[in-house]
C-alpha cells in the first residue's frame, strides 16, 4: 500500500493516546500565568514531583491463564454505580481553561460514566453544572469564615441532586506557590466563583505584584480554626454524605472513621498544599488499613494513565479523581476532551485489568502490585 501522506501522517501523530498528549494541545492557547497556576505546585515542588515519582515504583505482578475477555471496570460509590473508578477531582475555575467551563466538564463527565466533584470555586452555577450532567455529581466545599454561606451551600447542593458533599481539609491556609507569587497571579475579572456572593470573592480578583491573589483571599475566606468537633454543625445542615478530602496518615483517617465520614479521600492536593507532605500514592496504604474497609477511600495526585489508576486501586483505593488531566482535557476540546482524557484512562484501566490477569475490580488486590525501593 501507500504510504500516507505528510498531512495523515501528522494527523497520526497527533491523535492523543496517552493522558499527556492532551497537555501540550490544551496549553496552546492560555497564557503562561494560567499553566502555571494548573501545573505548579507549594513550595519547592517537591511533593508535586514526588506524586509522580511513586508510581514509577509500581510493579505489576501477572497472573495468566484467566478469562479476560471481558474486562469490567464498572463500580459503585455511595450508592451510585459508575462505569468507571476513574472521576474528575474538585479543581476551580474551569472557564480560565475553556469558555463553557464547568458544564463541559460535567457533559464530559457523564459521556464517561464518571463522577465529578465540582469545586465551591466553579465559574457555573452548581444548579447549571448539575442540569448539564448526566452522572453522578458531589460538591466539594471549604470551610468558610462565614458559616451561613456554607449552610446555604449545602442546601442547594441537596436540592440540585449532588449525591455527596466533600469538605477539603487540607487547605486552612493556601499553600506557598511561588509561581503564582511571582506572576502576581489573580482570576480575570470575566470568570467568577458564581456560587459565591460578589463581595466574598473580591480579594481573588485583585491583582498585586509578588503575591497570589487566591493566597490573600483564601486567607480572608477560609476559616483556619475549625477542628474535627465542628463537622457535626455542618452534618446537620444537609441530608447529604460528608466525605473528607486531603487525609494523608492513619490517624486521621480512623478520627475520620470516629466522625462517621462516609467517604475520605487520600489527597495531598496535587502537591499545591504542604510541600514535604508524603507522596500520595505512599499515604494510600496506611490510609487503607486504618479505615479497615469502614468507608471507601478515594485517591488523588499524580495519576496520568489508567495503570497508574491500577495501581491506585490496587493498594485499597475505590476510585481515583483526576486534577490536572481533566483540565488539560477540558481546554484542549471542552467536553470532547474531558470524556476523550477519561475515556483514554478508562481504556487504558481495562487493558491494565487484562495483561494482569485481574478481569474486574472485585478480585483486584494488593497482590497486583509490588513495590521497588525508591532510587
Ligand atoms: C485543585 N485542587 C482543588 N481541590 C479542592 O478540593 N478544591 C479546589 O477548588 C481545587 N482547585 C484546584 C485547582 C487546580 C488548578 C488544581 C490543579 C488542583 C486539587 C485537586 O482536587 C486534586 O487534589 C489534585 O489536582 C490531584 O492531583 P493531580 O491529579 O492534579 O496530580
């Protein structure tokens, strides 16, 4: 046959295959202050880069001679089932990455059959988001200063049909990001937490040279003091399950159990809170074995391929959220490229499932896996 010509030829080349053929394509058009605030992480990036290095760790361990003709990755989560253990985690701002923002990610979300958790900083309404999406949605929240806003908040995600709320815990301060810092780095004035009154989200739009303009806001907005005895006040505002996002060590994760979470999730958010805090991928088990099968534990940080998802999944996870890749998804394509960067994970999770000889997430355990010492 013929060769193909130049143009199929690049075309070829071009087609995303992996997680990260998307980042390049999506970074095209946004300014460098936007990258930046996607991709960078707290302090000296360490823990950012240390998510990524602990799955280069991973070894899969094979079992042959098993009926794969079939594999299943369909789950269930609170109650909901999902075709996929592969979601999109909270991130803010989808309209910085793509004008539709959030229902993108949404219409994205449930062509995959995924969860989504939207952020309290959506730039959609959370009742929109939730009449665009046709999966299962939870609203993440932060413990704002001002508690009437957050009864609120979780009243009307009870109305709008989110099916859990998740209370980021990890973030009672913003972490140091030195590039944001360094590009002075606010939200443009056209994308907008609209979930949030005008007024409360100011300082996030103002502009200073050398600071972070979420830094100085979140410390305006976010309450610092709160502790485990005030989950009980929230508890009590909605009918909602409370799920707990940004545990990292075993004894949270059982006072966690104690305050009846119904769902932790083990996170470090994305490297972009404390630096020097473990490798998500290494907190897993000892999360895992702590909550002793008490509540399903959720992963974030660093997944960038269905077997890194795998191994996630292996170690105790019951599902796996996606930060950066949804985003670089959602501006390469909109909702094209949020299902195309689930589904590539998804597909990339069932081949994983087969070649390990591990056909459905039931009979995937910590026998998948062995870990090789750290270089
Ligand atoms: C986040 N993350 C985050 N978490 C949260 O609870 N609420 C939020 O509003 C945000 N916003 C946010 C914005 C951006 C740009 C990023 C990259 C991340 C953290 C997020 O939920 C998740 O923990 C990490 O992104 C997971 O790591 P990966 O998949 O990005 O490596």
């Amino acid at each position: 046959g013929r060769s193909p010509g130049p143009d199929r030829r690049g075309a070829a080349m071009t087609a995303p295959l992996r997680l990260t053929d998307y980042r390049a394509r999506g970074y095209r058009r946004l300014p460098s202050s936007v990258r930046d605030f996607v991709e960078g992480g707290a302090g000296e990036e360490r823990t950012l880069g240390a998510n990524l290095r602990a799955f280069g760790r991973v070894v899969l361990r094979p079992r042959v001679l098993v009926d794969v003709s079939a594999p299943d990755t369909a789950t269930e989560l609170l109650g909901a089932p999902l075709a996929t253990p592969v979601g999109v985690a909270p991130t803010a701002y989808h309209r910085l990455l793509h004008p539709e923002g959030e229902l993108a990610t949404a219409r994205g979300a449930g062509r995959a059959g995924a969860l989504y958790v939207v952020s309290l900083f959506a730039s959609r309404t959370l009742e929109e988001v939730a009449a665009a999406a046709t999966g299962p949605c939870w609203l993440q929240l932060y413990w704002l200063r001002r508690r009437e806003v957050l009864a609120d908040l979780a009243g009307r995600a009870a109305a709008a049909g989110y099916r859990a709320l998740v209370l980021t815990v990890d973030a009672p301060y913003l972490g140091r990001r030195h590039r944001d810092a360094r590009n002075g780095f606010a939200i443009p004035p056209d994308v907008r937490a609209v979930n949030l009154d005008p007024a409360l989200m100011a300082a996030a739009h103002r502009p200073a040279p050398g600071r972070s303009a979420l830094a100085v806001h979140t410390a305006e907005a976010v309450d610092p003091s709160v502790t485990w005895s005030d989950l009980a006040w929230l508890r009590a505002r909605s009918p909602l399950p409370l799920v707990l996002k940004g545990v990292l060590t075993g004894e949270d994760a059982r006072r966690a159990v104690e305050h009846g979470a119904d769902a932790v999730v083990v996170s470090n958010h994305g490297g972009r809170q404390l630096d020097r805090a473990p490798a998500a991928l290494d907190a897993l088990p000892e999360v895992v074995d702590a909550v002793g099968g008490a509540c399903p534990v959720l992963f974030d940080g660093g997944v960038r391929s269905g077997a890194d998802a795998f191994a996630a999944l292996a170690l105790g996870a019951r599902a796996v959220l996606l930060g950066r890749p949804v985003l670089w998804g959602l501006a390469a394509d909109g909702a094209d490229g949020v299902a195309g960067v689930l589904g590539v994970a998804t597909e990339e999770l069932a081949h994983t499932m087969a070649l390990t000889g591990r056909p459905s997430l039931s009979v995937l355990d910590r026998s998948a896996v062995s870990l090789a010492a750290p270089r």
